[in-house]
C-alpha cells in the first residue's frame, strides 16, 4: 500500500519549513530514547512528511509505520528552538493518509477509526462496552485472572488485561445544575467526556467540589460529547470536526463564564477547535471564540485564590506526572505544582524528567503496546527513585497507564488527578474546623 | 533496491551485529540522509554497532566489498561530514552511549563515542568537574562529532577545543584493526597521532573510546550583557576587551537579526533596538572575578556600549545563555531556510570583515544574521533565504563561497570549528597548496583508508567525488524543496 497524501488537511509546508534539522528534539522523544534511531525522532518524522508532500517519496506502510510510533506527546515542541508545531503536522499527515480511503491505507488505521468513530463517539454503545468491563471487575473474574489464574491467559492477551481499569465504582453519569454555591461568583460549564464518568467518576466528582468552593455554579450541558481529541490525533478529522461542532453548539447554549475540562488531553483539543474548523466558514469564528473560553481545570483553579476556602494536611510525598498534552500542548507547567505546593504537609519530590510521556498517549498503549510498556518501565523507575507514594496526574490516559505500571513494577503508591488532592485538602480543612 | 553486492553486505552486517541493528528499506535511508546543514546524500544501508569489534566487523565487510563507509553519530554536524556522499553503509555510533569510567580524583572520563556532550557534563558536574568544550548543540551532540569536528564552543576561548581535552582514544582502523592513539595523560611518547586523530573528520578511522580530561569548576563566575548601536562597534569591543588583559572564558555576539528572533520565541530580554550585543562571561577566583568584570564593563562602555547589564543570579545567567544556545534555532522561525556558514579570522579584522559580510549579503539580495563566537574570531553568519524562489539556492552556496573568500583574504580560514565535511572540500585549495594537500593525502594513506573510508570529505581530491558532487549540486538545484 502506498500514495501521497490528499484530502483538505494536508500537512503545510510553512509547519514543516520551521524544521531546521538541529536535532533538538531527539534527547527529549521517548522513542527516539528507546530506539536511538532517527526515524522514531521528530527530525525523522519530520522529514518523512516532507519528502511525501513534495513527492520525493511514497507514503507506504514502512515509512507510516515510523509515523504511527509516535506517542504525539508534544515533548518536541517545548525542545524545539524552531518552533515547529510538530503536533499538528502529525496530526495533518494522520489525517492526509486517513483520506486515500480505505483500500490505500493501512488496515489498523482504518480499524482504531471505526473504533474510535463507532464507541467513544457514541455514549449509547460506549457505556454497553463498558458495563461488560464494569460486570467483569464487579464478579471478581478480574481479580482472579491478575491472581492464581494470571498463567492460564497467553502473553499477549495477559499484557493487554493488565492495562485494564479497575471499574469499581458508579459511573458519573449527571448532566444539568450539577452544583450551586452559595455565593456565586462564575458560572462554569464542566466537559464530563467520554470515558473519563466511567472510568474515573471521583475525578468529576471533586472536580464540583472544588469548584463550588470557589464560587462556581457549575453545570454540564446534556447535549455534549466526547472531545474528539483521539479522533484528531488518528486523523479522522471528519469525525473529530462533527464532534467539535456539537460542542460548541452545546456550550454555547449553557451560556458559562468558561469551559472547565479536567483532562488534559482534551482541554488541548478544545482550545485547537479554530484550527480544526478554521476552512468552515459558517463555524471558524464560532470555533475560535468558544476555543478562547476553555480551561483546564488547574489552570483556571491556579488563576483563583484557591487557599480561600481553607487548605487542610494532606500528609505525604507526592510525585507530579505533567500531562504532556498540559506541558507541552499548553505550556502549563506551574499551575499543578503550585497547587501542590499548597497543601499543607504534602512534600512535592519531582521526578527526574516529570514531563517526559508516560506512555499512555490515548489508544497507544493498546495499538503500540510493546513501545508503551518500554516507555513506562523508565517512567516507573523514575517516579520509584522519589520515594514518593503519591502520583499525582491531569489527565484519565496517565492515571490509566500508571496504575498498570503501579501494579506492574509493584510500587506501593496511589495515582490521583491533582484536584483530588486539592478537594482532600479542602475536606481536611473543613473537618478540622467541625 | 539493493544491487547483489549491497545484498550481500547487509547480510553480513546483519549476521555480525544481529538483524535489527541494520536498516537497508529504501524509505528508512531517507532518514540517513540529512546532517544539520542543506547537503543531502542518502546511504543504502545503516548499521548500528554495540561496541568496538562490532565497528571493526562494519568497517572490514565494507572493505571486502568495496562499498564506502561513513560513521556518524547524533547527524548535528554542519559540514556535511556525517552525510554518505558516496552511498554504501553508514556506521551509526549512537547505541554506544555509556560513560565507562569517571575518576574524580585523577580528573580523567573514559567514554564511549554515543555519549551525548551534555550527558557528560552533567556527569562531571556531579563531582564539580567540568568537561570544557560546549558547542551549542550539546544537548545532543555526541563526544565522536566533536572529536570528529574539534568541536569548540562558547567557552573555547579560554579553555581551548576539543583537542586540548581529549588524552586517549580507542580507534578502528580502516582495515579494521583496533587500536589506541595517546593514553590516560596530556602527553605520550611519540609523534602525537592523538592529536592528528582530533579534527580529521572520520577520514582516519572511526573512534570507539576516548578518554578525556576534566577541569574542575571555577569559584566564581560574571555574565554580562552589553549592548552596542552596531555589529562594527561591538566587534571592536572584543579587542578592547583583551587588550586589557582579561582572557573572558566566553565572548559571544549576537546581532539585531538574532535578538528580534529569539526575543519572538524566547522572550528574554535582550534589548530589541540594539544593534548588536556581547554576551560576555569571566570566571576566576571569588577575588579576582570583580576586578575582571570590571575591566570588561569599562573596555565595553569606552567602545560606546549603551548598558552593561551583569546577570544577578544564577537563574539570570542561565536565561541569558540559554537565549544564546537556541539563537540559530531561534533563525527558523524567521525564514523559511537559512544558510549557517562558519569562518575565522584575526579578532583585530572583525569589524571590516564584518562590514564586508553585510556588504556582500546585500549585494546578493539577502540578509544576514549574525551569531558566533567573536572572542576567537569565529564567525557564523546566517544567509536567509526562501528555497522556492528559482535560483535562490544556488545564489546563497556562491555568496557563501564569496564570504569565506572574505576571511581567507584577512588572513583567516574556511572553518573556526564545524569542518570541512563535504562541504567545504574546494575551498581547502584556497589556504593550501597541492604540496600541502598531497601531504595530508599521504598521512590519510599511511592510516590504511582506502578512496571508499569516508570519501569525498576534507580533501578536494578523490575519484569520483567531483563528479558526485556536480550532480548531486545539480539534482539538489532542479528539484525544489530538496533544502529543507
């Protein structure tokens, strides 16, 4: 299979003509670290797209294969003096090669589209998969197959089960009002997502809570869906932008001061909407203002006078996992750690590279698994080297991963996202005074 | 594809460093086939060897089958020296990485060539050591390109290059004998092929340990930032600097065109209406340092500096640096492509060579960014240009020629510290004569390098290399994009 690019998102040669080839980006690309081989470095990759779009080279399954390697995670783009926006370029060449249809692009890509089209898009059919995953934590048979009966499964399928979430709890499934402070201060609108209710139900739940303490009224507009952040990264930019459009319409109608989204990954995709929908002329403007209006939880919490409602001890030490698509997507780099930093009796250990990728990247770790897992064994060995017993994330992709790689490497430490330990602090705090 | 000679040469390496240590698919040689500058050559093969015999096994199988052989290491070379002018097998260093021994007390590294320079220096900042040499790409620049390189630095101007630090080195020879040049101190008995080794570009033999020196770090340290009306008055700034005296372990210039890009990326703070600027550092004794910042701040200020700014923390040191190092970067998002050249001359003749840069970049339609070490007289003007535009390549490679004309006829030279690669081969007939050449051809010879060891790098002779490089001139102009 091979051919060009095509479709209305090819790859812009001024993106690519930032590219230097300096080869900065190499030290801090995970899979350049792992491989040592410039093709699984951004330069490399870099230098693919181009040699497709001037036609000095096919796209075939060998040369995509070096594309699909990439984790997306952005580190590039904090290393790059150049300023080349790395992300995008993946994301447009995904996207070009996506458009050659069917039969002239590789299979899995066109299986992790369906998949990602037909279940994250679709709330109905996502949440049936997940009652089936919720059914099999629930019975114990997950329990007995990470136990005595962890022989009995072939190695492949037993390292694709260990990525597996632990589904112990009752999804987060509210729209509306979901609170209403007594003074109010700002209306917020919360993203609940796609998976993130089902998986991680607490996350949303302290996410009100917080943000209630700090005046919000918050609500969570019943028309929207998942972000579409998975579907851009694979370059199903048709799907990505259908998404995109119901949001915004969505929100809009909610009428908030801002668009709160707690995981990284797709507060990052909600502020590019003007970028994904800047060729539709009936939606680019409305893309571009709703785009302005989106936080990320820590970010706008940051911005607030957080120590307010009375910071309580939250005894321990705590590593930071940046969210890459909050690091270097955003640029938010301080606003998680000063949060931390202001909780009484939580000692913040940093890691030695906290904002190298974890290897979670969406549906990497299933697509990539062996990279992945590569990936996360370093990263489980820097977070062991903090002694810390704490790993505080941003985003439900991270948590994911490292919790496998908690049970993995046999750690003794709880991940949590940073505004569960901001509402604990708040709950101490509040205990303390009766 | 593959001829049957190249088939059988894969076959070898494969069988020799195992199969998934050698790529040979026609799309993955595309990512061979680039350095950091705008020369292209792609190789047919790549090999990715552990360890010495592993290089040796590389560097024979090439020789038994006539087929040219290159190392390279991270590929941020900026003279074509890592590129397969020729095609064959490229011999990639980078899977050895390991610092094998760092001995505090003796203030000796022994690594091996993968090692990353910064990686190094972390290391030896660990024991409050320092490795000297600090090109600006040390963030992924391995120890083999600088030994390959001499690479210098912002700090070779009181600390010397990558010559004055390297003590041994473990070399394969090209017929693939192994063997070690210099030892463990500053001096060996013997002719010193340890320093004929460093700077010889890989055209001698392929390094796989080397041991170098370490110094320890200074008490204290001074960065200033002075900022003058023009490029002219700063370059004579530098002079008025050491003729007081002061040996400053770094005197960096960075023009208006370079202030504007980094201050649009990095926002430091460089002064936006200067016309140029001198990032100046002294380091010393606690007790000696003032009085050599002082000397520093006086020499700027009688050549007309506007402000002196000290750094007043460490933080604010490595801001100001940290401005320099991503300066050349910073140029990218300026222009669509850049032409980074690299020459020397007298510190004393800067400023009319400096004139005459700007003059000639002119003439030729261009402008220029200007970003180089002018304590050592080692400039490094950057043309910008747009690749689309029909002739424009060719145009910049002639007033490039043009430039290092400029400092050969100051009495300077074609490179301060990138090399000659494949780059700059026919210039090397402007500083030597054929005698000179024909001597450094014998040395070449008496190392055992056959025309296929790394060919078409240094020497502007060579069969087939001229040829070569016509077309591969050619091809590059008549395909548009080629320069990325």
């Amino acid at each position: 299979m091979s051919g060009g690019f095509r479709g209305p998102d090819l790859p812009a040669l001024a993106d690519l003509q930032n590219c230097i080839h300096c080869g900065f980006c190499l030290p801090v690309c995970p899979t350049y670290i792992a491989t040592g081989q410039e093709l699984e470095s951004p330069r490399g990759r870099l230098h693919l797209v181009r040699a497709v779009l001037d036609g000095k080279a096919e796209a075939t399954d060998r040369l995509l294969s070096h594309l699909d390697l990439c984790l997306q995670c952005r580190a590039c783009e904090s290393a790059c003096p150049s300023q080349v926006p790395y992300g995008r370029i993946m994301e447009d060449a995904r996207a070009a090669t996506m458009a050659r249809g069917a039969r002239d692009r590789p299979r899995a890509w066109t299986l992790r589209a369906l998949a990602l089209r037909y279940v994250l898009a679709r709330p109905r059919v996502l949440r049936s998969v997940l009652a089936l995953a919720r059914l099999y934590t629930r019975s114990g048979l997950q329990r007995l197959v990470r136990g005595p009966l962890a022989r009995a499964l072939p190695a492949p399928l037993r390292a694709l089960e260990a990525q597996a979430p632990v589904l112990d709890r009752a999804p987060f499934r509210r729209s509306g009002v979901l609170a209403r402070p007594q003074a109010m201060r700002a209306r917020v609108a919360l993203l609940t997502g796609c998976v993130h209710g089902e998986l991680y139900p607490q996350m949303h739940e302290a996410t009100v809570s917080v943000l209630t303490r700090l005046g919000c009224e918050v609500v969570a507009p019943p028309a929207q869906v998942c972000c579409g952040a998975l579907h851009t990264h694979a370059g199903d930019a048709e799907t990505a932008r259908a998404l995109a459009r119901r949001n915004i319409a969505a929100f809009e109608a909610a009428g908030v001061d801002a668009v709160i989204v707690n995981a990284a990954g797709c507060s990052a995709a909600m502020k590019e909407y003007g970028r994904l929908l800047r060729s539709d002329a009936r939606w680019a403007l409305r893309a571009e203002r709703f785009a302005s209006g989106v936080r990320d939880v820590l970010e706008y919490v940051a911005a607030q006078d957080f120590a307010a409602p009375g910071l309580g001890a939250v005894p321990g030490d705590v590593t930071l996992q940046d969210a890459c698509h909050l690091a270097h997507a955003q640029r938010i780099r301080s606003a998680p750690r000063a949060i931390l930093g202001a909780i009484p009796g939580l000692r913040l250990r940093e890691m030695q590279t906290p904002d190298r990728c974890c290897g979670a990247a969406g549906l990497y770790a299933l697509v990539q698994g062996e990279m992945s897992r590569t990936v996360l064994a370093s990263k489980m060995a820097e977070i062991a080297a903090t002694g810390a017993h704490l790993i505080a994330t941003a985003n439900p992709g991270c948590t994911l991963q490292l919790e496998a790689g908690v049970r993995r490497s046999g750690l003794d430490a709880g991940v949590r996202h940073v505004i569960e330990l901001l509402d604990e602090s708040y709950r101490a705090a509040a205990a303390a005074r009766g | 594809m593959l001829t049957n000679a190249l088939a059988t040469v894969v076959r070898e390496l494969q069988s020799a460093l195992g199969k998934r240590h050698v790529l040979w698919a026609p799309e993955d040689m595309l990512g061979y086939e680039y350095d950091a500058t705008i020369d292209r050559a792609r190789p047919d093969a790549v090999a990715f060897p552990a360890n010495a015999e592993e290089v040796a096994a590389v560097v024979r199988i090439t020789r038994r089958h006539d087929v040219p052989v290159v190392p390279r290491g991270s590929g941020t070379g900026l003279a074509g020296g890592a590129l397969a002018a020729r095609g064959g097998v490229l011999c990639v260093l980078t899977r050895m990485n390991r610092i094998l021994e760092l001995d505090p007390a003796n203030r000796v590294a022994v690594v091996e060539p993968g090692v990353i320079n910064l990686a190094l220096q972390d290391a030896a900042a660990a024991h409050g050591l320092l490795y000297a040499p600090d090109p600006s790409s040390q963030r992924i620049c391995t120890l083999g390109g600088n030994i390959a390189t001499n690479a210098g630095g912002p700090h070779t101007l009181a600390h010397g290059s990558t010559v004055n630090h390297v003590l041994g080195l473990e070399v394969v020879l090209p017929d693939g004998r192994i063997t070690w040049l210099g030892g463990r101190q500053l001096d060996a008995p013997g002719p010193d092929l340890r320093g004929l080794f460093v700077g010889s570009e890989g055209t001698l033999g392929i390094v796989t340990k080397i041991c170098v020196r370490l110094v320890p770090v200074q008490a204290a340290v001074r960065t200033m930032l002075a900022d003058f009306e023009s490029v002219e008055a700063a370059s004579e700034a530098v002079s008025a600097v050491i003729r007081r005296g002061v040996i400053p372990v770094a005197l960096e210039m960075m023009d208006h065109e370079i202030i504007a890009a980094v201050e649009h990326v990095l926002h430091i703070g460089y002064p936006l209406d200067a016309g140029a600027v001198l990032l100046i550092e002294v380091e010393g004794l606690r007790e000696s340092v003032e009085a050599d910042a002082a000397q520093v701040v006086a020499a700027c200020r009688e050549q007309g500096a506007r402000e002196v700014r000290v750094a007043e923390s460490e933080a604010e040191r490595a801001r100001l640096w940290e401005g320099r190092k991503a300066g050349i970067g910073a140029i990218g998002t300026v222009t669509p492509n850049f032409y980074l050249l690299d020459g020397v001359v007298p510190r004393t003749r800067l400023p009319e060579v400096m004139r005459g840069v700007a003059e000639l970049t002119a003439r030729y339609g261009f402008r220029v960014a200007n970003i180089f070490h002018a304590g050592d007289g080692n400039l490094h003007p950057n043309i910008m240009f747009d690749e689309l535009q029909p002739g424009a390549t060719a145009k910049v490679l002639e007033l490039g020629g043009e430039i290092m004309r400029l400092c050969v006829d100051a009495g300077g030279s074609i490179t301060g510290e990138h090399g000659v690669g494949q780059e700059k081969r026919s210039y090397m007939e402007w500083i030597f004569g054929p005698e000179d050449l024909r001597a450094m051809e014998r040395v070449r010879l008496g190392f055992g390098a056959s025309e296929l060891f790394n060919p078409c790098k240094i020497l502007p002779t060579g069969h087939g290399c001229g040829q070569a490089h016509a077309a591969d001139a050619r091809r590059h102009l008549a395909t548009p994009g080629v320069y990325l």
